[in-house]
C-alpha cells in the first residue's frame, strides 16, 4: 500500500485516492487550428517515462480534491506533492 | 534434432544428458536485414515467420536479459479469440486458427490446451451484449456457444450462482479457447526460428537508435552498434521508451499487472472462467496451482511487481464468484509491465521512421495473439505495408479518428 500525502490532508493510504494520469496536459487554446496530427497527440500521445513522473492523483475517499504528485514509476517513491495550477519542483532527480 | 517420442526413447539410454541446446547463443553480426527489438514471444514468432515465410534469414532477435522473461513468461496464459469489432475478431481468429497447428509447425510442445473459456453474465444486458459478441465471432467463422443455468450448474457447480448481488444467469463459452504453456512457446519459436538460421542474443539492451534522413540505420546496443536494414519494435512495457529513442510519442502508459498461483489441490477447474460482475479470471495449470488474475493496479508503472490493496481486491472478487477458494493458499504472485493502449487494441504497423515498425500496445491480451502477431509482423516487415488481418491495428489510427473501441467506453488506458 502507497502512502500518499494529500496537501489539504495530509498522509493517507493509498486506496483512498484515485488516479488521473500525466499531469500538465493543456488544452490547446485554439482546436481548430491543429493538424489532425496535432490532435491526436495531445488526445491520446502520453510520455510515459521510465523513472520520475509528474501526474495527477484526487483524494476521492476524503476531501476530494485533485492534486500533482512526483512519482519514480520503478520505485514508486514520491518526491513531491503540489498543487494543480502550481508550477511544477524541478526534475532534477534529487 | 526434430523432437519425437523415438528421441525421448534413445536420449533416454544417456539419462538425457545428450539433447543439444535448444538456441545457439553467436555473437552479434556487425548487420542485418531485419533487427527485432525484444525476444518475447512476439519477436520470436516475428523472427520464425520472417524465416519460414517470408525467406529472410539474416535477422536477429535482441533480448535485453533472457527470452521469455517480459510478460511472455508472466501472464496467465488464457488463449481465446472472442472479440467483437472487425477490427479485432478476423485477427484474433487467425491467431487461434496458428495456434491449433502451432506444436506441428514448430516441432514443439507448447501444451495447448482447448478446455473452452467462460464469461459468466449476470444481469439481462449483459446477456443480451454477450450475445451480440457470440454471433460477431460466429460471424467471423470462429466458435461461440450461449449456456444457461442449467449447463453451468454441471461445469462449475461450485459458483455463487445465488449470490445476492450478482446471480449467475449464465455463460458465453468458446470451446476452442484454453490455454498454453508460456515460457514452451517463447522456447519453441525461438528453437524453430534458429534452425532456420535466426540469431537470438540474449543480454543484449538496445539503447539508442541511429536514424539517417528519416530512416533507420542500426541501433546502439550493450553490446555494440548493430546495423539493420528495418528494425521491429516487440517490446511490449517498454514501447514508448524505444519509440522514444526515436523521437516518438505514443498513445500508450506502461502500467503493472499482477498474476497469482494457488498452492497445487486436485483437479477442480477444468476451464477457463471469468467473472462478468467484477475483474477476475481462473484457471487450473497442468500442476494443479489454480492461476488467476483481475485488474491493473491503476498507476503508471514500470515495476515488475504489484500492490496489495490490488491483490486483496482480486480476491475479493474470486471470493464473490467462487466462495470454495477461500480454503485456497496463494504461494506465488508477480507482475509485468503492459503497454496499454488508449483504446484498448494493438498496434501493429510502420512508424514516421522509414524502415521502423512497431508492434505494441497488447494490454492485457498479448499472449493469445503471439502467433497471429508474429505472422502479421513478419508480413509487415517483408513487404513494408501491413496485412488485411492488422490493417486496422495502424498507429496512425489516433490521429485519423480509428480508433478500436472494442468495449464501447471511450479512450482510457485500462482496457483490454
Ligand atoms: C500478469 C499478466 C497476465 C496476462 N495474462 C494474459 C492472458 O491470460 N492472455 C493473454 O493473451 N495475454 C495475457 N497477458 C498479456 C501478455 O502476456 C502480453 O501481451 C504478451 O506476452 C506480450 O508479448 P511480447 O512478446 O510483446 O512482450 P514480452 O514478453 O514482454 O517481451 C518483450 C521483451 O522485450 C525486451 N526488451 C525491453 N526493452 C528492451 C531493450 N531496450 N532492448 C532489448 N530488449 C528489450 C524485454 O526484456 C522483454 O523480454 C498477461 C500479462 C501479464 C503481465
Ligand atoms: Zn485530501
């Protein structure tokens, strides 16, 4: 079982949250003037790295709220939590 | 040496310490025609099919550590070919179709095993979407079979057939469906592909690609550059890290699937069955350890290795299909890495990179295709275009609108 830090919680077990996959996909402000190409990538093209990743995760079985998390998806470590909207800690591995 | 029962007899006189190794192991050639990334047993049915089929012989199989030890020798080994879409159902019937000949063509015993695989339902929908899937597989030319209560009731009297929340009203059944024994069909086409002149090199990571104007070159290995005329990509978990070295994105996540083995009890579940109410599949293996496995466990993951509050929820789920396993002890559990795709369908197919193809994306459902995933590949790499039977499965499918949507729910990374 994870443990999971919510930032308005604090450290809970892991079957209470939900996940939601990469974080800081935007968008894109104007669809209309993508490719299909362009589309498709922001749709369904993910980075998917080997090592720390920056996704999303919600406190469904408690406050609700979504939040960023910083996971190593070999260790399952997490390095840091932040806010939806805040700019992301660098990823420098530490 | 062709395996035969006269064989077993005369090695038999030397205790069996005669049989020759099964591959050889030659050090990498400096080229090749064809490079396959990945020695699961996509790439070796990939590489056996080059060679038999299609006459290139100059290929080489890399295997980062030893062959069969990705998800060919981690899943739960269930072959079916019960799917709906005509994207989906001609290519996993073809692959059934491979399978029903495979120990022929391979002089090797992969213990296929057609003991039929059940989906139970338990509501009228259900039913009525099961039905639908049986006569698109009747269609199709495979093997489809509708039991009622009744005939359940004589195959597995031990289900929860009352249970409160999710009676069981029925099952839709592929005779044909059963299982095979994993790490016989990555030993056997990989013995079968290196007859045919295939070199398979274990150890060997790949590490970077060399592209020159907009095609593939070779590839940068632990164990040195390895130049290659067209290079397959059948690295299931780790597609998008070698699409990467190309430059590519992928419509897939990487995400961890566990798998558990019972303690050995007697002959109890001579099937396969699934349970329609939540995730959970079982079967009996040849040792008598009862296999089962359900859901991901939710997260990117590039762990061979799973979570409790997954496991606890699958046997949960086994509890509530079949209440007799609770008396069961679980000895084993692992997990493997699965490309799964955002529509829950493969791909099979080229890439932007000329002489780059990719063969990925397989969810939870790769093993029962490895054959049928081969032969296409092979087709793919010898004529530079896919097949009629993986035409469908093109990357370029999620920019164009196509994709397969097999469950009818949408694009998510957790479907199979
Ligand atoms: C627990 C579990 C249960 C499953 N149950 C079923 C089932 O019942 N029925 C079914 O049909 N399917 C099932 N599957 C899915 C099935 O196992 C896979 O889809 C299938 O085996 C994939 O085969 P493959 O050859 O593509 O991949 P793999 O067997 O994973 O082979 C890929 C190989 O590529 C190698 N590789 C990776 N990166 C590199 C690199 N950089 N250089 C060189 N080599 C590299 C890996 O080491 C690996 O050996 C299950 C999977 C799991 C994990
Ligand atoms: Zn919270």
């Amino acid at each position: 079982m994870l443990e999971i830090e919510c930032p308005w919680c604090g450290a809970c077990d892991q079957s209470e949250f939900s996940y939601g996959g990469e974080a800081h996909i935007a968008r894109p402000k104007t669809p209309a003037d993508l490719s299909d190409q362009e589309w498709g990538d922001y749709l369904f093209n993910r980075e998917n790295p080997k090592g720390w990743h920056r996704e999303q995760w919600c406190h469904t079985a408690g406050c609700r709220r979504w939040f960023n998390a910083v996971r190593d998806t070999v260790t399952c470590r997490i390095k840091a939590y932040y806010r939806m909207g805040a700019v992301p800690p660098e990823e420098d591995g530490r | 040496m062709k395996h035969s029962a006269l064989q077993i007899f005369r090695q038999a006189w030397s205790s069996h310490r005669k049989w020759p190794r099964t591959w050889s192991s030659p050090e990498p050639k400096p080229a090749y025609d064809v490079v396959i990334v990945g020695g699961g047993g996509h790439g070796l049915a990939t590489a056996f099919y080059l060679a038999s089929e299609h006459g290139i012989r100059n290929v080489a199989v890399l295997e980062k550590g030893w062959i069969g030890g990705g998800n060919t020798g981690r899943n739960t080994t269930i072959v079916r070919s019960n799917y709906l879409l005509d994207g989906n159902e001609p290519f996993y019937e073809w692959s059934l179709k491979l399978w029903e000949g495979l120990e022929q063509s391979l002089n090797y015993n992969v213990m296929m095993s057609q003991r039929g695989v059940i989906n139970l339902f338990h509501s009228d929908s259900q039913r009525d979407g099961f039905i639908r899937r049986g006569n698109a597989m009747l269609m199709h030319g495979a093997d489809a079979k509708l039991m009622d209560r009744d005939e359940l009731e004589k195959v597995l009297p031990y289900l929860d057939f009352d249970n409160a929340r999710f009676p069981v009203l029925g099952g839709l059944c592929q005779p044909r469906g059963g299982t095979a024994r994993h790490d016989a069909v990555a030993w056997g086409f990989a013995r079968a592909a290196d007859q045919l002149g295939v070199d398979i090199i274990q150890n060997c990571e790949v590490t970077g690609m060399r592209i020159k104007d907009g095609a593939i070159d070779g590839l940068d290995t632990t164990r040195g550059f390895i130049g290659a005329g067209k290079v397959g990509l059948a690295v299931a978990g780790n597609s998008s890290r070698l699409a990467s070295m190309a430059g590519l994105r992928l419509p897939l996540e990487s995400h961890v699937l566990q798998a558990f083995v019972s303690e050995s009890i007697k002959p109890l579940v001579d099937t396969v069955v699934t349970f329609g109410a939540g995730h959970f599949y079982v079967s009996q293996s040849d040792k008598g350890g009862l296999v089962f496995g359900g859901d991901l466990d939710g997260y990117n993951s590039y762990a061979q290795r799973g979570n409790l509050p997954t496991a606890e929820h699958i046997m949960e789920s086994g509890m509530a299909m079949m209440p007799c396993l609770g008396r069961v002890r679980v000895v084993r559990h692992w997990g493997g890495v699965m490309d799964m795709t955002m529509d829950g369908s493969p791909i099979i197919g080229l890439t932007p990179v000329t002489g780059l193809y990719l063969n990925g994306g397989w969810c939870y459902g790769g093993f029962k295709a490895t054959p049928g995933s081969g032969w296409v590949f092979a087709y793919t790499l010898a004529r530079g275009e896919p097949h009629r039977l993986n035409a469908a499965y093109r990357l370029d499918r999620f920019s164009a609108g196509r994709i397969i949507d097999e469950k009818g729910v949408g694009p998510q990374p957790n479907l199979h």
